[in-house]
C-alpha cells in the first residue's frame, strides 16, 4: 500500500483509504475520488499537480492533498 503521490507516471491501483478533514473529503468525494475506485497516475512530475484519471475522469490533485490517499496496487 502505497500513498498516492508515491506512485509513478502510468502506475495504477485501487483506493483502500482516504485520511483527510471531512471538508475535503465531501469535496474529493463530489470528484469522484472515493474507496474502491480505480484510479491511474497520468503525470508525477517535480513541481506540477498530480495528474491522474479516476474511472473516466481526468483530473490534477495537489500532492499534500494525494498523501492523504492510499492506494493498493
């Protein structure tokens, strides 16, 4: 199990847990971003947002945010 900003350009894997304040777990709920979801890291670069794709959605999340996000691969 790994944290989300760990993971490598086109590595992917399944979310098992989000440890995060209830406001910005609403709001990482409302995009789709929830336990059990598949979710692929499009782009990891140095001082960019993580770019990743959840089901269908393409989306960038900030890396303090994708921390607090653990993922199986």
């Amino acid at each position: 199990m790994k944290s989300l900003n760990q993971l490598k350009s086109g590595d992917s894997g399944e979310i098992v847990k989000i440890s995060c304040p209830h406001t910005l777990l609403f709001r990482m709920n409302a995009l789709g971003i929830r336990m059990g979801q598949k979710v692929e890291v499009l782009r990891n670069g140095w001082f960019r947002p993580l770019h990743i794709c959840v089901s269908t959605t393409e989306m960038f999340i900030r890396k303090k945010d994708a921390k607090n996000i653990w993922v199986d691969i």
